[in-house]
C-alpha cells in the first residue's frame, strides 16, 4: 500500500490527472466505496482532501465512517466531467488516524480554506480524519462523450 506522495513519486502523471478531477469543482469531490457489515457494496459522495504528503479525508458519522471503521477496504471514484468521460478512480485500504493533532490541525485548516470559511462548522468536531492508502488506479481519457476509443491507464503499487 503507498501514501499519495509515493503514488505521486511513482506515477507522476496519473497523480496529476487525478489531482484535476477529484479537484475539478474547486473543492475535492468523489463518490466512496465501502464494504457493508454483510459484505455488500456501499457508495457515498465525500470531500477528499489532497495533500503532498497523501489522500485524506473528514467524514461525518455515517454508515461509510462505521464501514471503513471495520473494514478499510474502499474504492474512490472522482465525480463525472460535464464534457467528457474522463474518469479517476483509486482503490485501497483506508486508515483512521488518532492522535496527530499537528495534521489534524493542518487538514483542518486546508478543508475550510478550500471552501472559503473562516469558522469551523458546528458539527466538524463530530468528523473522524482517515487516510487513503493506494493500491490500484484506473485512469481513462477520452475527447468527449462517446468516444469509441477511450484510453485506459491501469496501475498496480507493489505486491497488488
């Protein structure tokens, strides 16, 4: 499992093509797969948080939080582009992290500049913080709906 730095060390393309459309909106958007207490699959919409250092996210508490609680496995697909069939997608295993206020604070702080506030909504205290580990990667190019030949650049990090 690699950290967004290490994916980024590796593939640098793919990390900026993903960077542009989980960010395209101006503020990181993607839908989150999770693995539901009965195995099935569970899909949400979320705020990524980009850093050098890796693939954060705040989630409130929800089914998502509870699954990725108990089982980090999570695919993460960015949100459709209005002109095209381009798509980012990301699979892996996520983390909570405890205990580092130092990136808590930072992210914190990245989140609400990102979205041009300057208080902390109420219920933000309520949010876990997880890190995405990055196992696999999908990326895929097109020159708009309906291309009939779409280009499709997989990945795999070491020993997946």
């Amino acid at each position: 499992m690699m950290s967004w730095r290490q994916f980024r060390e590796a593939r640098p393309d793919l990390a900026d093509a993903g960077q542009r459309l989980l960010y395209q909106y101006g503020v990181g958007l993607a839908f989150l797969a999770s693995v539901r207490r009965d195995g099935g699959p569970r899909v949400h919409p979320m705020c990524p948080l980009l850093t050098p250092e890796g693939l954060f996210a705040f989630l409130v508490p929800s089914p998502k939080r509870d699954d990725l609680h108990r089982d980090g496995r999570y695919a993460l697909h960015c949100f459709p582009v209005e002109d095209n069939e381009d798509a980012f997608y990301v699979t892996g295993t996520a983390r909570p992290i405890h205990n580092d206020e130092l990136l808590l604070r930072r992210l914190e702080t990245q989140f609400l500049d990102e979205r041009k506030m300057k208080t902390r909504p109420p219920y933000f205290s309520e949010h876990h913080l997880f890190e995405f580990g990055i196992e696999r990667c999908l990326l895929t190019s097109t020159t708009g709906h309906g291309d009939p030949s779409p280009k499709h650049v997989v990945w795999r990090g070491p020993a997946s």
